[in-house]
C-alpha cells in the first residue's frame, strides 16, 4: 500500500507562516500544532487530506530549542477529532532542509502520543515534519501485532490554484533517465519537469472524443500511470471521433481497446494503464478516481460531472474539464466549448456553470438524457450532442495545455493579474472568439463542495447511493470473448493483407 497525504497550497502556507516563523528570524527554535486529518478514497493509495488546524494557546506547548506539546491542548484536539470523524495529525518544524529522517527523540515522542488517539479516533496518527526549507516529510503511526509502527509517506502533494508539487521521500522514485523516444519532449522543459510529470498519476474519465485525443497525448508525453474510466462499447456512431478505433472495434468496451492503445504507443519506460469499465458513479470507479493526482474530466452529462466535483473538493484534487456543445439545423448554428481548472481553492464546476445540480437530479432519476426530457413529446431536431474531430480536438489541446502548464508549474510564468495563467476559456466557433474569464477563488455561500465537503475525503461523498456495478453472466461473458476474438482475427487479416 502506498501512502501520502494531500495538503492545499494555501494551508501548506499558512503552516509555514506558524511552524518556520522563529527560525525565519535566525532563532533555533522549533514549533509545533495539532490539526485534523480525514481518510481519502482511493483504493490502492492510503491517503491522508489535511484538514482544519488548531493552533496552540498560551499554555499549551513549552519551548526550548524543541517543543513540547502539553496534554491539554491534545486533549483538545482529540475532542474535536471526535466530534467531526478525523484522525489527528502532530505537525512540527525542524532547522534542517529537505524531506526529515525521524529523530531519536522525535520517534519518542510521536511514539508516545499514540495510544489515545488511535484507541479513540480508531485512525492512525498522522505525523509530519516540515523542514526550514518548506519540505514536508510524513508517516502514519499504527498498531499492529507488533507494536507501534510507522508506515512513511512516499510523497506530501501540495495542490494550489496555479501548480501542484510534491514532496518526495529520498529513493521513493528510482532516477529519472533520458528515453530517446522522448528526447524531443524532454528538451522543452528539461528532465526534472518531465520527471515531475512522469510520476504524476492522471486520471481521465471519459473515452469518448475527447477523452481519446487527450489519453493518445499522455501515453506519447511519457505518462507513466495512466487510469480510464468509461463504461460504454465502441459503436459505429463513435468512429468518427475515436482515435484508438476501427470497425473491428466495435461491440468491444472503449476502456480496453483504447488500454491496448496505449500500451503500444506509450513512450514511459514502464507504463501502468488501467482500465476501469464502470460508471464513475459506483463506487469502484469513484475510488479508482480518487487515487489519480490529477483528474481529467471528458464527460458529457450533468451527472458525471456532480460526481467527479465530489471527488475532486472531498480528496483535494485538481481537476480540469472540457466539454463541446454544438446546435444545428440543417446547417451549424452554433458551436462552443469550455475548458476550466477547478478545485481546492478555486471555483467548483457547478459555480461555473458547468451544470445544475436539477440537470443531474434528473438525469439520475432517468427522466433527462443527453440534455433533453425523455418522452417530452416535441420534435425539436436531432438529438443534441452533435459533435466533430476538430472541435474534440481543440478541447483536448486546450486540457492538455492546462494540464502540463498545471504540472510544469513555473513561479516565474505568472503574473498578478486575475486571470494571470488563463486556466478557463470559452471558444465560440461561428463567432469565431475566445472569451477568457477570471480565475474566481471562491465557491458561492451556499456551495457545499468548498465549505462543507471540502477535505472530508470519505465524508464528502454524495448523499445519494451509489449504483451497482454491471454483473455481467457467463453468456455474456462468452460473447464478449468472442468479439475480442474476431476483432482480433479482423486486425491480422487487415495486417497481412
């Protein structure tokens, strides 16, 4: 299992500013607080999402050169740990820079502050150290039949409004190496932002038009871990849109043809490309979700879209969306698309516009469908979602752009302006004009995904359940196999001929 711990740009900040502050001044003076953590919702990474902090008051810690925390401030935090389902998490700097190796007294001391919280919380406790650098480093205490035991953090993810970084145990990533198949790339940003972006595990849903383009871009940009979650087949109404698909194709799910895909072309020295044929709203896909860095947001309904505003507010995770909409009547009329970085910090899809929390009501309901009431009896036209290559790939140009602009992150890019970095554009294709809006840092009062589900991982989940994942019988099983089998045969013939 791996383990790591989420932290918003802003409260990394804001700690600096309290733990740093004496050693800033040139005092060796260390400092330390209590806060809260909750359990995110992955599935093959422990993850840990920082929360609110409860700083000390006069008379809860003494300091002398350490710093020792008393028992009634951990008293105190453990009652509110309590009351809202949190574990705790020890915070304290050290003078040194970089990721910090436990001291002797340090191991003693965390040691011993274990037994209350994890009898109580019945979660680990979260220790983190942060260098004079700004460097954390983490581990979660737990007990185990062999006592009390550390399990360290491979990373402590820092996500703001205009980058993301991560704060990397020593060893926990062997050395990145030059690829030729990626030299062309590696020479626009060098090796140490390719690396970065290599070890950040991106997760697209959606493997329609647009999901198809941006999944070809992340295999050929040296991606290394890659998840697609999508639960449609490949029919002959898709192949004019999907990169990875022929007739030999279709009947056979869009997760797996585009997984072998991206096997093939993928130019990262060990690709991990795992498909995930369910809707986002099981909750096997809604985990697998929530364990990507980076979520890439290729849907076109209101329903995917609440779901994946949960995912990315309750986990603290970027996500960047991008959807066409298109009307014609005979001719084209219009056509618009939207492309948004949204997340902690930021306004959320549904502040935007993006969609209406009455749009996935009803769409869960099973009474709206692809933006139009079923059975409204009016004929107005084709059913909506029209859509072309080049318009999926401006969108997916535009994800990608965001996303390595996200990624790469440098300070110097950006200036002070509002909508410095322009992470949300519209395009309007007839009009032929790309409106840029500002770059809002705040959700409406009302929103509950940046005020109360915001870093509640497991907590903010939806209220409503999840669906059943698709079972499918040994019939339908052996008629899927054999499709595979004869687009398998469709695809040699084609070759040798």
């Amino acid at each position: 299992m791996i383990h790591r711990v989420l932290v918003r740009e802003r409260l990394h900040r804001r700690l600096a500013d309290q733990l740093l502050s004496r050693l800033r001044r040139g005092e060796y003076q260390e400092e330390a607080c209590l806060a809260l953590w909750h359990r995110g919702d992955g599935v093959s990474r422990y993850t840990g999402v920082l929360g609110e902090v409860i700083p000390p008051e006069n008379g809860d810690r003494s300091l002398h050169g350490n710093v020792t925390v008393h028992s009634g401030y951990m008293n105190r935090v453990l009652d509110l740990a309590l009351k809202a389902r949190a574990g705790v998490a020890v915070l304290h700097s050290h003078p040194g820079s970089g990721w910090q190796a436990l001291s002797g007294m340090d191991e003693h001391t965390e040691r011993d502050l274990i037994a209350p919280f994890i009898r109580e919380t019945r979660l680990p406790l979260l220790g983190m150290t942060m260098g004079a650098d700004g460097c954390w480093s983490a581990r979660f205490w737990r007990k185990s039949r062999s006592g009390v035991n550390p399990a360290y953090c491979r990373e402590v993810r820092r996500v703001g409004a205009r980058s993301t970084s991560a704060d990397l145990r020593p060893g926990a990533y062997a050395p990145y190496v030059r690829r030729k198949s990626l030299v062309r790339t590696l020479d626009c940003w060098g090796v140490e932002a390719q690396a970065r972006m290599a070890r950040t595990h991106v997760c697209v849903v959606g493997a329609g038009s647009v999901g198809s383009i941006v999944l070809e871009c992340l295999a050929r940009t040296g991606f290394e871990e890659i998840t697609i979650v999508d639960p449609d087949w490949v029919e002959d109404r898709n192949l004019d849109r999907l990169v990875y698909a022929d007739r030999s194709c279709v009947g056979l799910r869009k997760v797996e043809v585009v997984a072998a895909r991206l096997r093939r072309v993928a130019t990262a020295a060990r690709p991990v490309i795992r498909p995930v044929p369910l809707s986002v709203r099981t909750e096997q896909a809604y985990r697998r979700v929530a364990d990507a860095d980076v979520i890439l947001c290729c849907v076109d309904n209101a329903e995917a879209r609440e779901v994946l505003n949960h995912i990315a507010y309750s986990n603290c995770l970027p996500l960047i969306d991008g959807g066409v909409l298109v009307e014609a009547r005979d001719r084209l009329l219009s056509a618009k698309w939207r492309v948004h970085l949204v997340g902690p910090d930021m306004r959320c899809l549904r502040c935007r516009g993006q969609y209406t929390s009455s749009d996935a009501r009803d769409e869960r309901m099973g009474v709206r469908r692809h933006g139009r009431y079923v059975n409204d009896g009016e004929d107005r036209g084709p059913e909506p979602g029209q859509n072309t290559m080049a318009f999926c790939i401006a969108v997916a140009a535009e994800e990608m752009r965001m996303l390595v602009r996200y990624l790469v992150g440098q300070e110097w890019w950006h200036d002070a302006g509002p909508t410095s970095g322009q992470w949300s554009s519209e395009h309007r294709f007839v009009e032929a004009e790309t409106e840029w809006f500002e770059h809002p840092d705040r959700c409406v009062g009302s929103c509950e995904f940046s005020h109360k589900r915001l870093g509640l991982g497991v907590g903010g989940r939806p209220t409503y359940p999840f669906v059943e994942a698709p079972r499918d019988g040994w019939r339908e099983r052996v008629r899927y196999l054999l499709r595979q089998g004869r687009a398998s045969m469709r695809r040699a013939a084609a070759a040798v001929s």
